[in-house]
C-alpha cells in the first residue's frame, strides 16, 4: 500500500519560531489516490507556504506526463548503471583522471568516460595551452554529443622547484652511483648527458654540499657532491625513473630545507595566467598547489568572483605541505574542497606519517562539508602492469572506508600502460567496499557538528540530517533533493546514507560540480518552487527513462520549500 509522510517545516526568515513537532496535524489527500496519507508539521500557522502546503497533499492525484523527456539531463554512464544494477549498487565514490599523452585523444577520453570518469583534472605542470585547450574541447564535445557530464579540473603549477622536461624524452634512468648534474642553465641546443635542468633560479645558492636531493619525495635519490656555479653535481644514491618536471625538495640534516624557496607564491605569474585561462574556458574546479594559508584560497575566490561573476568555479586547496598542515582547518573552511595530494606530502613528511595525515584531512572535510579526494600512487604500478598489486588494492580500499568523495588517477591515467584497466579497478574496488560497508551495516559513528552560519542554514542541516537517517532507517531507493546553488545535496552527501541521492539542480554548471560529491547524482532539471508539481514531473520523466518505477520508496527534500517528504513512486 502506498504511503506518503509530508512534513513540512516552514519558517518565516523574519522571525525566529520554536518548531513544536506535537502539533502536528494528520491531513489526508484532497483528490484521488486513497491509498495515500500525509502529515504536515507546521511551525507557524501564519506560514506563507500555507497555500503550497494544501496543494502539496494532492501529490500523486494525477502525475504530470511530460512528454519531453529530454528535459531532464543525467549522465549516460550512470543512467545505464542505475537501470542494470539498481539504487543500491550506483557507485558512491567519484572517480578523477588526470589526463595526458596516454588518454588525450578523443576515443581514450571517451573509454575514460564510459568507464566512469567523472572529473577530468589536467595539471598545468605539464603540456602546452593549446594541447590543454584541446583537452578541455574534447570533453565538452563528449558531454555534448555523448551524453556524459564529465567535469574539468585544472591543477595549478606552483611555485615549488620540479626538473625541466627532459629534452623531450618521457623519462630517464638514474643508476646508482651515477654523477648527474642539476642545472639553473637554460640550454639552447640538446641537453647534455645525464643532465636535468632546474626551474628554481636560487638552486645552486641555497643547497649546499651534503644536502640529500629527493625527485618526487624519494622516487629517486641524490647526494650533493659539488656546486659549481649554476650547476650542482650529485651521486644517485637510489636509483630510479626520473619522469619530466619531477617535483625536487632537499634535504639537510634529516629536515626538509625550507629557504628561499618558501617565500615564493603559492600563486605565481604563470598560475595567474593559467587562472585566466581556466576562467574563460569555464572549468568547473581549481585545484591550488602548495597551498600554505587561507589567505591565498580566500584570494583566488575573490579574484574569481570578480572575473567571472556567475561563475560557479569551485576552489580546491590541495594539501601537500608541512604548512598546509599546520593550517588546515583554516585553509578547508576558506576552501571548496581539498585533496589529499600524497605525491608532494609524502616528500614533505616523513611517510609513514601520510596515512594519519590522510585520515585527519578526510574527517575533517567531512565535518565542515567540503568534498576530499584521495590522490597519488593509488595505483601506481598500474603504470607499467595490467594489475594492481595487493597493497594497492589495500590502499583504495582504505580511501574508500574512509569515504573520501573521490580517488585520482595521476601517472597511471596520464602517461601508464593501462589507464582503462587502472579506472576498472577503483570502480570495482569501489562498489566492493560500499556494499561490504553497507551490508555490514557499518554506519560510522562520525560526529558531524553544526555548521550552519544562519538559522535558515541551520534548518536545512537538520532537515538533511533527519533525511538521511530517516532513509537508512526506513530503506528506502533514493533521496530526491531539489536544490539551486546544490547546498541541500552537499549536506545530504554528508551524510553517506545508504541509497543514492538523486540532485536536482536547474544549471548544468552546478550539475557538473556536484559530480565531485560522494553519492549524488547530479541531474539537470528545470522546477518551480511547486514540489507536488516537481514530484510529479520529475517522477513522470524518470519512469519513462525507465530510471524509477511504481512502487519505489523515496524521500524528498528540497531547499524552497523546507521540508521531508516520504512516498511511494505512483
Ligand atoms: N599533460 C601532460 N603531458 C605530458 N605528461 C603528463 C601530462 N600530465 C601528466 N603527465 C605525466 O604524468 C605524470 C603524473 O602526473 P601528475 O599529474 O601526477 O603529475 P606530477 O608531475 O606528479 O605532479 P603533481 O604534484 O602536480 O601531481 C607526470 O609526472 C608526467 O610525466
Ligand atoms: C597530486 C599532487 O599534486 C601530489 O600528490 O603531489
Ligand atoms: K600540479
Ligand atoms: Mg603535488
């Protein structure tokens, strides 16, 4: 028997209600379907939502056909997943590839896509603008032509020291024991042998003889045996690839040396330039290197709004810093969102301590409602073999417990072997863990203080928070949550309740930055503040995508009209 549970909160933003839940009122349905009751909890009788309240109890009288079904956008791939595997089994966590020579072309970024991709981060260290511009079209043209919503995410050079681009080469060997020279010289002709040039001017004067040079946190290993003029001569003391524009840190001592070079930008000239860029082609995420201080997030926030009013560029301050450590909570509260970049972290602390440090930045983007990506040598071997090693596996696996909104791909999509396969794995192990969570019933015990800044806020919160433990207590498919500015759907997302929840929002901008979100599934969709009529439209174009069917139990929440709504799918 279908049953329908409407509780309305309805507040006056003027005035500051006490909401007496006692009061509630039963009210039964005006037309049609007898099957159905609703009951209303008000918190004012003077509410201006009054008249919507009443028109509200006749949902389900008559569904709304709509029969333009194209008015509402979903991505392609999760469609298809939602129809072969059902509410349950829709992947939770978002999956990010970096792309590059190995994935740029259009066919290999359409496998990426079909095979989940949801964010596509280019990173400004690498490539030229015009292959960058390229990327970015060629996503789009596939949104466009394929139905997919893959997003772009575009991640800032920094100001750290890396090594030049190798002459060309797309990697080098250093042997143990060998004699390389590090280099501020710009050559004009080939580079010499066994030389790697040094994007830092202030190189050669801040190491010093003695000092332990570390390419990409100690993938490979340097002593500094001699520093003549601009070049440095150093001993490979474990040796390894040496990939282009490595990241270089060095070390006296046992401590990172933190000179000159920490006094750079975090935001150089040519990451402003790169900014502008990303600006005018609307990516939907900046995701800021080395971040050290709120203040920087705060300022590239502002810079953004101010160029591009109503733009919806979400800022992500990656933490790969002793400093971003120390300022974490700061930098997350200035921040859209943080990554968990333990490339540059792993050379930055000692490694042993990434995966407390990793767990630490997951809680805490959780408490404050920011979305956190896990990233770096997820799965690193996939690089060069078709399968994952058992830690690897281990390690995603870990990420996901945790519930971190999203995993990257780095090498392993941008210059690997096998950057399908790899994006099989994290999807598989994905929906391995989730389910083992949910039928282990693991319902974490995370506590998820207050965060709203406004009582309107406040009510949202609480509304999303009863929502979600509403839908796991009474099982049910989805959570519908209509939503502008996506705020409701974050909140909700928040939660990690068990059934996916399904994000309307009327901008395919918005649509494409909720991608990021753990659980949700973004939709675009135009609605009115009517949510009988939203309901009814919405349930309408889903049947006939064969997306929901009768009988189906969801609840509905939405930020026009405040409220918790339980129903059966008509
Ligand atoms: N656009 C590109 N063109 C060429 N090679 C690329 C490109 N993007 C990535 N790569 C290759 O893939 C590797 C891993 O990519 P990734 O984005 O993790 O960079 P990274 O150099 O490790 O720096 P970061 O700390 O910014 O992530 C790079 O070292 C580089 O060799
Ligand atoms: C992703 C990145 O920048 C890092 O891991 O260092
Ligand atoms: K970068
Ligand atoms: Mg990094």
């Amino acid at each position: 028997m279908a049953q329908s549970l409407n509780i309305f909160i309805s507040v006056p933003h003027s005035t500051k209600p006490s909401i007496t839940f006692p009061n509630a009122v039963p009210r039964f349905p005006v037309t049609g379907n007898p099957s159905r009751t609703s009951l209303c909890i008000r918190a004012s009788a003077s509410d201006p939502n009054m008249s919507v309240l009443t028109s509200a109890n006749g949902v389900g009288g008559s569904p709304f056909h709509v029969s333009d079904s194209s008015s509402i956008d979903v991505d392609a791939v999760t469609e298809a997943e939602l129809k072969e595997n059902g509410f349950r089994s829709t992947r939770r966590t978002k999956l990010i590839c970096t792309i590059g020579p190995a994935t740029c072309n259009p066919e290999q970024l359409e496998a990426l896509a079909e095979g989940g991709m949801n964010v596509a981060r280019i990173n400004m260290c690498h490539g030229t603008r015009e292959w960058h511009q390229e990327v970015i079209q060629r996503v789009r043209r596939l949104n466009e032509e394929k139905g997919f919503a893959v997003a772009i995410m575009m991640d800032t050079e920094g100001s750290e020291i890396h090594m030049g681009d190798l002459g060309g080469a797309s990697s080098a060997k250093a042997e143990d024991g060998e004699i390389w020279t590090f280099s501020v010289r710009s050559f004009d002709s080939a580079l010499p042998e066994r030389t790697i040039n040094v994007s830092y001017g202030g190189f050669a004067e801040d190491v010093e003889v003695g000092d332990e040079l570390l390419v990409d946190g100690g993938m490979v290993r340097f002593d500094v045996i001699e520093i003549i003029g601009p070049d440095v001569k150093c001993r490979c003391t474990d040796p390894g690839l040496l990939l282009p524009r490595a990241n270089l840190t060095f070390w006296r001592d046992g401590s990172l040396v933190r000179e000159r070079n920490a006094m750079l930008p975090t935001i150089s000239s040519k990451d402003w330039l790169d900014i502008d860029f990303g600006i005018a082609e609307g990516v939907e995420f900046i995701a800021v290197s080395f971040v050290k201080s709120a203040e920087v997030i705060k300022h590239l926030k502002s810079y953004i709004k101010a160029r591009a009013r109503d733009s919806d560029i979400s800022v992500i301050a990656k933490i790969e810093s002793i400093d971003s450590l120390k300022n974490l909570e700061e930098i997350i509260r200035a921040s859209d969102g943080a990554m968990v970049a333990r490339g540059d972290l792993g050379a930055q602390i000692p490694l042993e301590q990434v995966p407390s440090e990793q767990l630490r930045i997951v809680q805490v983007c959780r408490q404050l409602n920011k979305p956190v990506i896990v990233a770096s040598q997820l799965l690193e071997s996939m690089i060069e073999y078709p399968t994952p090693t058992r830690a690897e596996v281990a390690d995603v696996s870990e990420a996901v417990r945790q519930r971190a909104d999203a995993l990257m791909l780095s090498g392993e999509s941008a210059m690997g072997q096998f950057p399908e396969k790899s994006l099989t794995v994290l999807r598989s192990v994905s929906l391995r863990i989730e389910k083992w969570w949910r039928d282990e019933k693991r319902r974490e015990a995370m506590e998820l203080p207050a965060i709203a800044s406004s009582f309107a806020d406040s009510i949202s919160e609480e509304i999303c928070n009863s929502a979600a433990k509403m839908a796991n207590n009474l099982e049910v498919d989805a959570i519908f949550v209509y939503t502008k500015t996506g705020h409701m759907a974050s909140l909700l997302s928040r939660c990690r309740p068990d059934c996916p929840i399904f994000a309307f929002t009327t901008t395919t901008s918005v649509r494409r930055r909720l991608n990021l979100q753990w659980g949700l599934i973004p939709f675009r969709l135009s609605f009115t503040d009517d949510m009988e009529n939203n309901l009814n439209k919405t349930f309408a174009l889903l049947k006939a995508r064969g997306m929901v069917k009768s009988g189906d139990l969801v609840i509905a929440v939405s930020d026009m009209l405040q409220s918790i709504q339980v129903m059966n799918v008509p």
